[in-house]
C-alpha cells in the first residue's frame, strides 16, 4: 500500500479549481441523467431482453459518481468479464442521485443500483417498488460534522443555537439528529440550514453557517481544501452508514447467478482497492473529477465487502425510517423488512 501523499500537494489544488470539481460532481450530469433515464425508460422493453424464465440477458446497473467502487468496477470491465460466460452483458446508467437513482429503479430503468441509507427509505414510503438485496459494512468515519480549522466550536453541545448546513433527508440528517441527542440537545435547539452539497460547501466556507454536516467524498475535500475540522463523526456507535444494493424483486429473484456474480466482483474489486488505495484513487479520481489525496483519503474510511441483509442490518434501518418519520420527513411510517429479500445466494 502506498502511503498518504502529503496534505500540502493537495492544497496546492487552486481551491477554484477544487470547488468546480466539487460542483462538477454534484451537479453537472443532472441533464445528461435526465437524458439517459427517460431513454432508458422508453426503451426498456426492448433493450432488456429476458430469456426463459425471467432468466436475464443485460444486467443493467444504476450508479452515481461518487460510488467508488462501481466507478472502479466500470473502469476496470471486471463485471463485464464475470457475467460474459453467463450470457449476461452490462449496461451502466449514470444519476445524479441516490433519489433520481431510485426513482430510475421504479419506472424500471435499471435492474439493480447502489445508495446510502436515506434515499430507499423517502421511496419506500412514496410507494416505490425495490428490495434490498445486500449491504457494504459500516462506515461511520464516512460522514461527519465539520466546522472551520479556527471555529470556535469545540464540542457538539457547542452548537446550540448555531446555523448548521446540511442536505435535508439525506444520511447526515440522521447523523445529526443522534449526535445531538447524544449531547443532551433536540434538532430544535439549532438552526438547520438545508442545502444540497454544492451549496453548503458554499455557505460553510463564506461562514454564513457554523458548521456544515456532510459526506465523503466531498468531507475529504473540506478537510484537505480548507483545513476544516471534524467535530464529530458517526463513532463511537452513533450512526453505522451503511450502503445498500436494492434491486427489482422480480430480477434478484430470477436471476441469482448475476446476483452472485455481482457479489463476487463487488467482493473481488474491494478487496483489491483496500489493499492498492493509492493505485485505486488514481484510477478513480480522473472519473469523479476530485483530486487523488481528495479521493484516498475517502477510500480509507469506505469498507467494501458486500454480504446479504441481515436482520440486524435491516433493524438499523428501520430505526432511520422511524426517526425519519417522528420528523415528520416522511409522510407515513414504513416497514422495512417488507423490502428485504429474505433468502441470498
């Protein structure tokens, strides 16, 4: 393993430059997803053949940029070489989101995706139709609460009536709310600034907010750009973050070889990264438009080994969608063992 490139070579980024990219990331392939899902929709029927018994033909994956590893997985063609003596090809339709993501999930764009915590729970409770269908380990480290290097916040408890950023209904939500709650405050004892990231990196370095509560990779950015401080992340046992592989019933059902030939590269390929960080981060970082130090530094706190949903993983989101819903973010509670596949390969 190559060790960390010194912060200095980062900051040497013209923070322009690293804030463009950063915007790039978030927001500039909105069009061209928009583009790509209604023709995906319009031509699912036919692109998406099915041979006998719903066996399929084309695996077709729903992926964001930010979601290293198939950003590595698709680079690399490594899927593509496991399904080809299955008769399966690959299809890789790019969103924005983790919402519009789900939603491409629903109309039937995509087979399978990849998202954070939050996004399946907002569609489970819009009626959307998706499974759960495996998870990637805990990443607490992966978000956190940040505040600038010369803030005078020292403390969680600090924030008490303080304007703190954040992308409403998102994973950090949920990371806010337990670490109030952990320092004896309510969400009411702040002032939440909902902003999408682009937008909160924005607010947070002009200083228009106290702090700003975000994810990596764009935390890692913060961090390497701007000094920024890490005031508190998802540990010690405060929030997991998981991120999930959901798919539609009828194809995980179907078609268990792809589904395991899925598993066993998300396996292959995230070892091989945990193991080549730096080797990975260069492959990655010209895709994510970010700096290679930006992207390293998000690898190492990302776990990448795939498994099935387990009870107990389902239970830490059930209790997300119950938070979710006592904030009346969502309009209804929601059962989420009634979108998990129970049996895996």
């Amino acid at each position: 393993m190559n060790p960390v490139a010194t912060e200095d070579s980062v900051l040497d980024v013209p923070p322009r430059s690293l804030w463009r990219a950063l915007r790039d990331l978030a927001v500039s392939i909105v069009v061209v997803a928009a583009i790509a899902l209604i023709v995906s929709f319009l031509s699912a029927t036919s692109a998406h053949a099915q041979g006998k018994a719903g066996a399929a033909r084309e695996l077709r994956i729903g992926y964001q940029k930010s979601a290293s590893l198939f950003v590595l997985q698709k680079a690399q063609g490594s899927l593509e070489k496991r399904l080809a003596p299955l008769g399966v090809g690959v299809k890789w339709v790019e969103f924005p989101a983790g919402p519009q993501l789900l939603e491409g999930l629903n109309v039937g764009a995509v087979d399978v995706g990849y998202v954070g915590e939050a996004p399946p729970i907002f569609a489970q409770a819009a009626g959307a139709k998706f499974v759960y269908f495996g998870y990637d380990p805990a990443a607490p480290r992966a978000e956190a609460i940040l505040v600038t290097k010369d803030s005078p916040i020292q403390s969680v408890a600090d924030l008490k009536g303080r304007k703190v950023a954040l992308n409403k209904g998102s994973n950090v939500h949920y990371l806010l709310v337990k670490q109030l709650e952990k320092n004896g405050l309510k969400f009411s004892d702040i002032q939440p600034v909902y902003l999408a990231p682009a937008d909160g990196r924005a607010a947070f370095e002009s200083r228009n907010v106290d702090a700003w509560v975000i994810w990596d990779p764009f935390q890692a950015a913060a961090e390497k750009a701007t000094g920024a401080r890490v005031l508190a992340d998802g540990t010690p046992g405060v929030v997991s973050n998981y991120q999930y592989y959901l798919g539609e019933r009828g194809f995980v059902k179907n078609n268990p070889k792809v589904i395991e030939a899925l598993f066993e590269d998300s396996v292959a390929q995230g070892i091989w990264l945990k193991k080549n960080l730096r080797q990975a981060a260069e492959l990655i970082a010209p895709l994510q438009g970010l700096p290679v130090d930006v992207v390293e530094l998000a690898l190492r706190r990302y776990e990448f080994n795939v498994k099935p949903i387990t009870p107990e993983v389902a239970a830490d989101q059930q209790r997300i969608a119950d938070t979710f819903h006592a904030l009346k973010l969502i309009p209804k509670p929601i059962k989420v063992s009634d979108a998990v596949v129970a049996a895996q390969p």
